[in-house]
DNA sequence: CACATCCATAACCGCAGGTTATCGATGCAT
DNA sequence: ATGCATCGATAACCTGCGGTTATGGATGTG
C-alpha cells in the first residue's frame, strides 16, 4: 500500500494533540479536511486508529503501532532527501547555507569570500528560514548548514561551531513610555508583554523571552511571530516588546523602532550547525574551514 | 518535504527499467503519466534525477543518491504498515491467512481447524493473493502468513513450514488434439506453448513452465495470467498447455479442461510462509503449530 | 440551562493524476 | 537512402481527491 508522508505527519499530530480540532490548527488546517484524511488512512490499512469520543481522539492498539513505527519512515524518507540534494549540490556546485535574520552578522561576508577562495568555481546561496522551525531546512538537506542562534530546537542533532557571542538588547516602538529610559535592568521588564516565537520552538522562545532570567516569572505574550518582518511590525505596532541581539540595531534599524541597551539577560551566540548524520561533502568541509578562521580572528 | 511512497515506486521502476516506456507498462500506467510525475518528482527535490536521451533514461548524481536511499524509506513503511495490520488484527481477534488457488489443499480444513480448537474466539479468514506479486500481500502484513507454493519471489525473506508436496500434471482444453494421450512425457511438450505467469515472479513463472526439465530449450508463451480464473480460460480457450497441482484436477475441474499426468517433471509442493522480520504474534504461533501438527499425520 | 467543545456530514471548488492522441528526434534494418 | 521502430515530450481532456465553509448532534460544564 503507498501513503503521502503528509497523511503520516497529520496522524503523528492528531496523536500528540489528542483532537482533532487541535491538531487541525497546528497543522494549518480544516477540522474536516483532518477527519476525512485519518478516515481516509484507517480505511486504507483496514484498522481503526483512534477512539472516538466527546473529548477527543485516544490511540487504539493499532494507534499506537503506528504511532511508534512512523518516525523510522519520515526519518527514513529525510535521509533520502538529504542525500539527493547533497549530490545535487555537488553536481551543480552550489553551497546552501541557511540563515535566521542576520545571519553572522559582519562575519557572514568574510567567511563567503574565505570559502569562495578556496573554491572560485562555486557559489554559495544564502536562504532564510523561518524560526518557526528554524532546523526544519537543515533536517531535509534544504541547506546543508546554516547560521543558527543557539539554542534552538533539535540542536543535539547538529554539530555546532560557535561563530559569536554578542550582548542582547532590547527593542521596542519608537514610541513607547519606555524609551524614556536610557538603559534597562531586565527584572523591571518583567510584566511587559512578549513578542515571541511559536510555542513548538522550545527551547529557542524560552531564550529570546528570557526565561532563564524570570525566575519563574510568568511571561505575556503580545503576539506571537515567525519572520523578521512581521516580527519587526509586531513591536512597532505597539504589541510588545523584546529581546533582540545587539546587531539588530545595525541591520533591523527603523525609525518607528527603538533599541536598547538590557542589563540581566545572557548574551546571544551565533553559530554555524550542520547535521550529524551523514559525513559533510568536501564543499561544505572547506566552508567550515573558512567558518573557523574567520571565528578565531 | 512530502512524497507519496507510490511517487518513490515510480521513480524506483524508471531507475531499474532505463527507460520510461518499458517502466510504464511494468506499473499499468501510460508513459506521459510517468513522465509527469517523474518530473514533478525532480521538480519537487530541485534536482535533476535522470539524463535525457534517446535511448532511455540514465541516473545522475543525484539520481543514484535517490535510488540508493529509497529501499530503506519503502521498507520502514511496510514495516509500520505490518505492525498496524499485526495490532490490528490481535485486536479483533482474526488472523488472516492468504493462498494461492487451491491453498494447502484438503489439508487447509483440518488445519484451520485445529487453529479454532486452541483459540475458540478466533476467526481465520483466507484471502487469495494475486499470483502477479505472490509475496506482496505478506510483505505488507495484509495477511499475517499465507499458504504458498515453492519457489516464490523474496522467498528468502519468509519461514517456511513445508505442509504436503504432489506430483504435477498437466492441464489443457478439453478438446485439444494431446487429449488422444493418456500420459505423457514433459520433454515431448517443449515445444506447446505455455500459460505462464507474468516475468516478475521470477523463480516461480521458471518452476511453472518447468524451466528446470527443459534443458534450456526455449519456452513459447501463449498467454500470460494473474489470476486462477484467467489461467483456466486461457487453458480452454486453447492459448497454451500448462503445468499444474495434481490437486488441480479435483479444485478445478471443468468440463472445458482435461488434466492429465505427467513425467519428468518434479512434484509441488505447498509451505506455509510467514515474515522473517519481527516476532509472530502468539496467534499466529497457535497456527503454525497447528499446520505443523497436520503436516507430519 | 445555556454554552463551549468536539467530531461528523454536506455541498462545493480547484487541481493533481490519470487518460488518449500526436509529434519530433534518433537509431537500426532493409 | 529510406522507412520503421522506439524513445520522451506535449496537448487536451476527464475524474476524483484534498481542501474549503457551513452546519448539526452529542456531551460535558459553569
């Protein structure tokens, strides 16, 4: 029998979420279009999947049977996908690297042309990624490495090379009470609203909220956001405020948008991430290479 | 990124065939089809797959990166989908059981039924496999074991339980001129054409037009079926001779068809198959032991 | 008792995946 | 040299699937 890898994806969601209805939002979907394609997917195996009930969907035996084999497919059907894409920039030699906002910052430049040194015939493309899954690119070989800020989700599946650290600020509107103040202690920032990054991001929202700063302090979320612009729009609308690497104020300098300096709050690390799995092509070596050079200057 | 598993059979069967027309007509599909999806496929992975010519089609670099990693991909599925239909079928009590034609013959009875004594709650329920792709339903956990006649395709990815083994004979129309003879020798028919099974079957198409007797003398196809009921009406319809159970003669007897004896030829014999990968179910033990327990009576 | 929540159903729409028919290019055999 | 077979690409067309919105019915809950 063949299934879309999508139809396992959505079963893996409703699993996890428990409802339809749930797992239907998360996935940027209809609740009918769900219920038709989990109908759809029992049909196919002959097997009753979920249990119905008024307050949701429990994983039958069968549920769970295929709950606990559906990831060695899609990690299976990853692999492939990486591979080709791989050989596909070799052939063409061309280098994908991935990038959150600013990437490294003034160091992006510098490390290119080290690469580009060593291999004049190559290019090197540079694509954004969404931090709404900012490792998602890097899992199916999209780009075979890119610019991280550390933490983010799945880390451990990646070798990191840590590039730079640089002090976190913070911004917000231009017009804001707040830019009264000339600098802040992050403590007194505590009841502000957030913008933040989608909750599935873990460990990388916890960080550019400050979490680990809050001591417990529960935080409120202005807006929730997964791209620079509407990121930058969000705050110069007034939502909330945030925190923001230093270099923000250099690349992300607006008039309707204020940066300043926070004390109480660890600074951020930019740094190079590629997958563990598989050994990284020679291109992608040499541009490591050139990554660490231009790191230890 | 999200594929159909059908998508990866395609690219699977192109990649094996070297050209997309004779990859088209082993899938039952129309070339333009398969040249669409083919495309889509590289579209979709922003890679070319395969260089174009006139003779046929070659794998790239990345193509070859594809075809090497698809295996593994389509076998984690059949796997999950083997561990639901496992679970599935624990859960309602039925243990599925597939054959081909005549199953185990007057031996499938006794040992359903000495199943039923052990496992009273049960229900055994047979499903005929096509002899097209005799190993596919068992692969896929459609049916959790299956009455098989040696040699079958993938036969080294099964246990085998040997149940009974019979002298072949030879199966023609009733009015065919060879009816005149009461026995006969294989070697004075090399040269009648044959009904066989279709060329993927390998091993078992070779057995069935008696590859083994015939010294290398070339075989004449005169039909080529799937399916009992084809392979009886081809027979009629005086297409070809072919060879056949013993048993034949009394689960297929027409007034159209005449068997009759045959030497030179060796005996058939039924086993009873079942996946190699993963532990059989508790029920499914019950079974085996009880075709054991028949088989040595 | 009103309301929120959850899944199922119905009606509708656009597009993807299939079909047949046909073409142009190439290589092989007469 | 010419004619035929074979290969992949293209075009025009049809059906069904995967999505949408709107709505209903059942079951807890303030």
């Amino acid at each position: 029998m063949d299934v879309d890898t999508r139809l396992l994806r959505y079963f893996r969601a409703v699993a996890e979420e428990g409802t339809l209805t749930k797992a239907a939002t998360r996935l940027y979907l209809s609740q009918p279009a769900l219920t038709k394609q989990i109908r759809q997917l029992e049909d196919q195996l002959g097997a009753t999947l979920f249990e119905r009930s008024k307050s949701g969907m429990a994983l039958t035996g069968p549920g769970a049977a295929l709950a606990e084999s559906i990831d060695a497919v899609l990690d299976a059907w990853d692999r492939a996908e990486r591979a080709v894409r791989t050989a596909e920039s070799e052939a063409s030699k061309v280098l994908r690297i991935g990038f959150l906002a600013s990437a490294a910052n003034e160091k992006t430049q510098p490390i290119i042309a080290a690469f580009r040194e060593r291999r004049p015939d190559w290019r090197v493309e540079l694509r954004q990624a969404s931090w709404g899954a900012p490792a998602a690119a890097l899992a199916s070989g999209e780009v075979e490495a890119a610019f991280m800020r550390v933490p983010f989700p799945n880390q451990e599946d990646f070798h990191l090379l840590e590039l730079l650290t640089e002090p976190r600020c913070v911004a917000m509107a231009a017009n804001h009470a707040l830019t009264q103040e000339q600098t802040f202690a992050f403590a007194a920032l505590l009841d502000e609203p957030f913008i933040a990054a989608p909750a599935a991001t873990g460990a990388f929202r916890d960080h550019w909220i400050g979490a680990e700063a809050r001591g417990g302090h529960p935080v409120k979320i202005g807006a929730i956001t997964e791209q620079p612009d509407d990121w930058l729009t969000a705050i110069a609308n007034g939502d909330g405020i945030a925190l923001a690497p230093e270099s923000a104020a250099r690349y992300y300098a607006r008039p309707d948008i204020a940066y300043r300096p926070v004390t109480g709050v660890a600074a951020s690390t930019v740094a190079l991430a590629w997958p563990r799995t598989g050994r990284p092509t020679a291109a992608l070596t040499d541009f490591i290479t050139a990554a660490t050079r231009t790191a230890d200057r």
